[in-house]
C-alpha cells in the first residue's frame, strides 16, 4: 500500500512539472532564431545628448523584443580601426551610420566591401557643406528634403523683397543667384567671394551707394567673413546656414526597424518623411 501511494506522488510530480516547466522560461522557436538579425550601429561624437539616448533605447527593444543582436561603437569621429575590426570578423545584417561627419569615411570603408550587410547612413543635421551628397550607391541615404529646404529658403527671401527692400549679395562663382531673386540688371547688387580679395571693400562701397538695408550671403561663409560683413551696420543673413531641423530619432528608428523585418531596405536616398522631420524652420 506504500509503495502504491509512493508511486502515485511521483506520478502526480511527473505530470506537474512536465505540465509547467516552460511555463516560466521563455522559449525563442526555431523559425525565430533563423530568422535572428544582427546590427552594427555607428553613431557620432557630434550627436546630441537626447539622440544617444534615443539609439540606445531602440536598440534595447530591438533586442528584447524583436531578437535582433547588435554592436554599437558610438562617440565616433571617423569610421576607425575598431569598425574595420568589426567589419572584418562580424557578420552583419545591416550597418547604420548616423551622423553627417562620418560619412566621408564611411563612404570609403563601404567601397573596400568588408562586409556584406546593408548599409544605412542617416543624416543627424542639415549639411551646409554638401558631404551628405557623396553616399555611394551600396548605401540607402536617409535626408533632409533638399528641395523643402530650398523653398523655405526662396519663400524668406520673396518676403523680405516683397517689402520693397535693398539687398546686397555675397556669393561665389559656382552658386550664381537665381534671377527670380536678383535679375541680370542687378549685378551691380552681388559681389562674388572667390578670386576677389577686395570682396568687403567692394561691398561696403555697394552697400552705401544702393542704401541697402541687407546683406545675403548665398553660399556658405566663414564666421569671420559674417563678423567682417556685420561691421557694416546693416542685417546680414548666411542664407545657406539659416536654418534648423527638428529630427525625432524614436520615429526614426522605429522605421528602420520595420525595414529590417519588413525587409523592405532598398539603396539610394530617402527623404525623411513628415513624422521623422517634425520642424524646419528659418533660425
């Protein structure tokens, strides 16, 4: 009769754990360990704050909730010899760099081929100096509209001129001034930086003589070239620097995440949309 009731409590043992043991433990399926992405993440020095903060917490629930592995070697200046290293021993899915001041490098280090994951480089600022523009075409290119900021661009200057007011124009030789905004009978309104070390002594005579009440630069000046033209006495406005953009990297983010297990990545440039760009605006 003992034996009868021992061996009744080890049965009723068995069926209980059998009955529960992966009740506490999660079980990741086989489909789903096959299906497992890995991501190498490369972020810049130059990043804020608040966007380190964002990338990090994405790849946390990329991680724990969607199994994705990942490396992420952030504070970066350049794509460096620990990037090489991973490139070269990792295999990655997809590789993202974020940050305009690394794309020179990382244009480089995606023609050497070290790796085959997709890669993604995802501007973090509006580029005044046009190093964004030189992604190679193994790369999909995450932009701010260039023609959205162009028209904010042109709709500013039509206001101030719609107020009737004089403007003299600093610019270079390969940016002309479209004519809609100075007409070919108003070169005596521009003075070209290039070649021209006489440019401020030639725009403070211009400036004077037409009364003007602005000076627009229309390609990218130097902050002391700003100071210089300020002496004046008169607004000066970097056109090219002149404005500010408002990226919301959790958005961000979160799409790139729907790319990769929507694999719906593809090459080449992508404007950020309007939920990713929440503001452009005049500074």
């Amino acid at each position: 009769m003992k034996i009868k009731r021992s061996m009744l409590v080890i049965l009723l043992l068995s069926f209980l754990v059998s009955g529960c043991g992966n009740r506490g433990i999660p079980v990741i399926k086989q489909e789903l360990m096959e299906k497992k992405l890995s991501v190498l993440m490369l972020s810049s020095v130059n990043l804020s704050d608040p966007s380190k903060q964002a990338i990090g917490s994405a790849l946390q629930k990329w991680r724990d909730v969607n199994f994705i592995a990942y490396d992420w070697i952030n504070d970066l200046g350049a794509l460096d010899d620990r990037v090489l290293t991973k490139l070269k021993t990792s295999s990655y899915d997809y590789i993202y760099v974020i940050g305009n001041d690394l794309f020179p490098s990382a244009n480089g280090v995606i023609q050497q081929g070290l790796n085959t994951g997709k890669w993604t480089l995802l501007q973090s600022q509006l580029d005044v100096n046009g190093t964004a523009s030189t992604a190679v075409d193994q790369a999909a290119f995450l932009q701010i509209d260039a023609q959205q900021i162009e028209s904010l661009k042109t709709k500013w200057i039509q206001d101030l001129l719609a107020q009737n007011v004089t403007v003299e124009w600093v610019t270079r030789s390969d940016r002309p001034i479209p004519s809609e905004l100075a007409p070919s009978e108003e070169a005596d309104h521009i003075v070209l930086l290039d070649n021209n070390e006489q440019w401020f002594q030639q725009l403070s005579f211009q400036t004077r003589q037409h009364f003007a009440k602005w000076i627009i630069f229309y390609s990218p000046a130097t902050e002391a070239q700003l100071q210089k033209a300020k002496t004046i006495g008169v607004s000066v406005m970097d056109i090219s620097n002149s404005l500010s953009a408002e990226l919301n990297w959790p958005q961000i983010l979160d799409d790139r995440l729907l790319a990769m297990t929507s694999k719906s990545w593809h090459k080449g440039p992508i404007n950020y949309n309007s939920t990713e760009l929440t503001e452009l605006k005049m500074k």
